[in-house]
C-alpha cells in the first residue's frame, strides 16, 4: 500500500486550493490530506516572523496520518513555501530563533519519519530581507537533500521568462527578489535555480505554472503529476 501523504500549503494559501490535488493523489491510492490551513492562520507569520504555528500545523497532522494508518513514515509534500517549512520540520536543530519556543517543544526532528519530500515550486533561497532569516536557518542547518535516509525530488516550471515588460514584470521582479536575476526561466514566482537542490532528484517541467490559482497547468495538474508522482514511496 502506498505511504500516507501530506500536503503542505504554500503561503498565504489555504487548504481547500489543494483538494483537486489530494484528491488525485487518493485516486492513485494514496492516503492524502492536506495541513488544514486557512489564510488568516499565516498572518502571525508575516514580515519574516516564526513559522512555530504552522509547524504546529504540521505536526499535528503528520502525527493523525501515521496513527490512522498505524504508518511508521509518509511522503510529504510542499508547495511554495511549504516545501523550505517542511525542511524545518524534518531537522533536528531546533528553530527557535526567534525566541517564541523551547527546545523540547517537539515541533522538528521528523526526518525518521518520512520517507520522500517532494518540493514544488519551492523557493529554496531568497534574496528578500523578510524570509531570508528563515531560509538562512535552513541553509545553514541542512544544505541540499541533506538527509541521506530521505527522497528528496525538487520539481521546477520552466513556462515563464522574467523581462521587464509587459506580460512578464511579475516574473521578472519575483525571481530578481529571489535569486538576484530577474532575466530567467521559472514558474512565473520560483526561478527554476531557486527550486533545485544539491544533490536531490531535480526535474525541470516545460509548460508548468506556480499556483493552483493561475489558468494553465500547475504542478498538481494531471499532465505534470506524472513526472513526481513516480518518485513516491
């Protein structure tokens, strides 16, 4: 039987723009639910503030999953943001760097626990000031696919390039904010640089756009799940 697999949100978004997704996925006989997030349960998060409540999040749900299915480990999966949160809570080191939680809090160190990481569209460096003291933590702590044990597959869209016109300003500046050059391939937000890892299983997929919420092929349409979903366990 396929692994129980989890779903995490990217920012600002809510749990309810991934039910196609964990819906497919259940289909291909994957148990899948998705972090029960709203909008309004990020904004403590904003201007660079600790992601602690959306690990609780996390956790809570990881912890549900495995007892439900009495499952020892299960796939997760990231969008966006979701993907350098998840990375946070597959460590050991503690995050608590902005002094709102102990060290026996109880909220990272899952890394025994799951089996593959799938990122997508995840921006796993930064060059805005607000959320590079948290992607710096993960940089720092857990370079590349950093646990051996673990299927790291970081899946990029290559359907927009970023110039400083019209139809293609958006891309430019968020990928100029992100990896310092606006004038390159991504997804219409991640730089496709910025969603590989070292060392993890990279794909690059023609066509894909960011967010569930664009028209277009995003990274839980059908014709792109094909390429990761083969990855999970």
């Amino acid at each position: 039987m396929p692994l129980p697999t989890v779903i995490l949100p990217g920012y600002f978004a809510g749990a309810i723009e991934y039910r196609l997704l964990e819906q497919s996925l259940q289909k291909l006989g994957f148990p899948t639910v998705t972090v029960p997030l709203r909008q309004q349960d990020w904004f403590p998060t904003v201007g660079g503030r600790s992601m602690v409540p959306i690990l609780r999040k996390i956790d809570q749900t990881v912890k549900q999953l495995r007892e439900q299915y009495n499952a020892p480990k299960v796939n997760l999966i990231g969008h966006s943001a979701g993907g350098w949160i998840a990375r946070i809570y597959l460590g050991e080191k503690p995050y608590d760097i902005h002094n709102d939680v102990t060290e026996s809090a109880g909220l990272w160190h899952a890394y025994p626990y799951v089996t593959t990481l799938v990122t997508l569209g995840t921006p796993h460096i930064s060059q805005e000031r607000w959320t590079k003291r948290n992607l710096d933590f993960v940089k720092i702590n857990y370079p590349g696919a950093f646990y051996p044990d673990v299927r790291y597959v970081c899946v990029a869209g290559k359907a927009i390039y970023g110039e400083r016109r019209l139809g293609r300003w958006l891309a430019y500046s968020s990928y100029k904010l992100t990896c310092g050059n606006g004038n390159c391939w991504g997804d219409g937000i991640t730089p496709i640089e910025a969603a590989h890892l070292v060392g993890a299983r990279n794909l690059t997929l023609d066509g894909v756009m960011h967010s569930p919420r664009r028209t277009g092929i995003w990274y839980g349409s059908p014709e792109a799940m094909e390429a990761w979903v083969p990855y999970l366990a």
